[in-house]
C-alpha cells in the first residue's frame, strides 16, 4: 500500500448546471498543494443511483449487496479511500438525494474512516446540509471532523474558480491537517483489528 493515503473528493450534486465542480476543483487543487494524499475526485452525475434499494441493507450484506454494474466504478472508490470531503450544496436546508443515495448504497465502505465537508449555498454556506450528513455518517461509523469548509453565497464571493475570501486557503490547510491525521490514525487502527460494528 502506498505511504500516501487516497483522499477521495466527491461532488455531491448532480443538477444541471450545478456549481459543485467548482467547488470540488478548488478543493482537489488545494489537497494536492497539501500534499498529504492521492486525489480522486469522484462525481456522482457520472454513476447510476437508484433510488430503490434491493431487500437486505447494505449493513447485513456485505460485499455481496446486489449493486448495478454501472456503481462498480463509485464502490471501488470507496472501498480504496482512506478519507473523505464530501462537496455538497443545500437543497431545502438539507443536502441533495444523490449524496444520500451514493452514501445509503454502501455500508462498510464508510466504516472508520474520516469526513470532511467543503458546503456552499445562501446565506448559511450550506451548514444545514452538513450538520445532517454529520447525523448521518455517524450511524456509518464514519469519524467526521469538525474543520469545516463553508461558502456563503458563493455566486457573489467566487470568482475565476476561486474563493475571493484570502483565507479559504489557510481554511483548507487546516481541515486537510486533521483529515490527515485521522487518515493515518485509522487505516492502521482498520488494518491491525477489524472495527467492531
Ligand atoms: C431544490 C433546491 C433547494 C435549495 N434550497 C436551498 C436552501 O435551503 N438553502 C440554500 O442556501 N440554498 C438553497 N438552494 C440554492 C443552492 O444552494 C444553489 O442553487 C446551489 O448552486 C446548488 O448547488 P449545485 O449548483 O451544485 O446544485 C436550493 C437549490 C435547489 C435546486
């Protein structure tokens, strides 16, 4: 396994027209400037999520889930990420169905493993959304982290692809430290004892 942990940056939204390519752009540009990760962007607009799901939870059935084959992509990126940021807007004071589709086709996937969060939206830069995915990645078993990367009415305070706040770079360094260092607390605590779900 490589020394460098695979952070895995996923855009959450898959409207047309949607600004979370930006975002998750801006913020891959900034982990590889931090240098502490292979980088993956993953977009969900390109994978296929049913909103049915089959009988058993993904909970009980482990790597046998009867996932369609077009997720195979997604699954894998999941399985091989060390950490998560997860990009996400704010739909109706909550995050997108195709976030939480992506999240509840997987299981172990997301099983001691740290998140973080890049938001954007109105006035409230997306924290409702994130304080419902903390609630929900909880229940993974996920570790989230409480640095946080939060956009304001992003269609007045990005320009050219870039925040316009100085101190969204320094905003970035610091969640990608803590992400880091619960990366590398965890894949060997993962690898050492499996995680007693
Ligand atoms: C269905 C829907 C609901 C929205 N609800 C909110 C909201 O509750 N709070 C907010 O700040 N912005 C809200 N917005 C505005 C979004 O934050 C904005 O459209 C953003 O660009 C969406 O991200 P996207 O472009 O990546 O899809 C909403 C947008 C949509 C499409």
């Amino acid at each position: 396994m490589s020394e460098k942990h695979t952070l895995a940056i996923i855009i959450g939204s898959v409207r047309e027209g949607r600004f979370g390519p930006v975002v998750a752009s801006w913020v891959a540009e900034q982990a590889r400037v931090h240098g502490g990760f292979d980088v993956e962007v993953v977009d969900l607009a390109d994978v296929e999520l049913p909103l049915s799901l089959p009988a058993t939870p993904p909970k009980f059935a482990g790597d046998s889930y009867p996932r369609p084959e077009a997720m195979a992509p997604l699954t894998s990126s999941l399985a091989g990420a060390d950490a998560f940021i997860l990009v996400t807007p704010e739909y109706n004071h909550s995050y997108p169905a195709s976030l939480k589709a992506a999240i509840d086709w997987h299981y172990t996937h997301w099983t001691a493993k740290p998140v973080a969060f890049a938001s954007y939206g109105g006035a409230g830069g997306g924290r409702h959304a994130v304080l419902h995915l903390e609630n929900v990645l909880t229940e993974l078993h996920a570790v989230t982290i409480r640095e946080s990367l939060a956009f304001p009415n992003y269609f007045a305070t990005w320009q050219d692809g870039q925040p316009l706040d100085a101190e969204a770079p320094g905003y970035a360094k610091a969640l990608l430290d803590q992400l880091a260092w619960w990366s590398a607390a965890l894949r060997p605590a993962r690898d050492a004892t499996p995680y007693p779900a």
